[in-house]
C-alpha cells in the first residue's frame, strides 16, 4: 500500500521561507508525478504545484516565481520550497502521488499545516 508523509509544516513571518517534504513509501514503482494541493478554511482544495518523472512542473498562478517543486527519485521524495511567503498561502497542504499502468495508485498524504502571520 502507497503512503505519503508529509514533513516541514509551521508558523512563519510574511516573507519568509518553507520547504516541505514528501515521503512515498510502499510501492517499487516511482510515480508519474507528485504534486502538491492545499486547501484552506471555507475553499476548494487547489493546485500548487506538480512536476511529472519528466523533470516537467506546472504551477498555481498564485505561486509562480515564489514556489519552486522539486523531487528526488533515489529518495522518493519530493519537495516544495516555498519563498516570499504571504498571510494568503495559509493552509493545509498536502501532498499527492500518482501513477498509471502497471502499478497505478493516486495518494494523497495527511497534510502539514502552513500559516504565515505576524
């Protein structure tokens, strides 16, 4: 069974920094792509960031030029540095792993909270 565990959540300055990390585990096949979701109070959950095996990222219009998607196959992780951060990026993130074909799977991890505030 794929599981995903999220680490690097926490209280944070407007303008300051965050990096999360992504731990998959439980499966020898390597995902398609990772993303990263969040969702906070009273809103859909959205799109941050995703970035496929291919080394390809696409991003949240919100985010471009601030947040940056990473991964680390040997260690199956992935990564989201996040920078300039604002009181808008709070929320619950979370991160999600999927893959099709021979093994597929598409999980979600149980989320770190981010809050940016004074």
């Amino acid at each position: 069974q794929v599981q995903l565990v999220e680490s690097g959540g926490g209280l944070v300055q407007p303008g300051g920094s965050l990096r999360l990390s992504c731990v998959r585990s439980g499966s020898f096949f390597s995902a398609n792509a990772m993303g990263w979701y969040r969702q906070a109070p009273g809103k859909e959950r959205e799109l941050v960031a995703e970035i496929t095996s291919g080394g390809s990222t696409n991003y949240g219009d919100s985010v471009k030029g601030r947040f940056t998607i990473s991964r680390d196959d040997a260690k199956k992780t992935a990564f989201l540095q996040m920078n300039s951060l604002k009181p808008d990026d709070t929320a619950v993130y979370y991160c999600n792993a999927r893959r099709s074909g021979i093994g597929a799977y598409n999980v979600w991890g149980q989320g770190t909270q981010v809050t940016v505030s004074s």
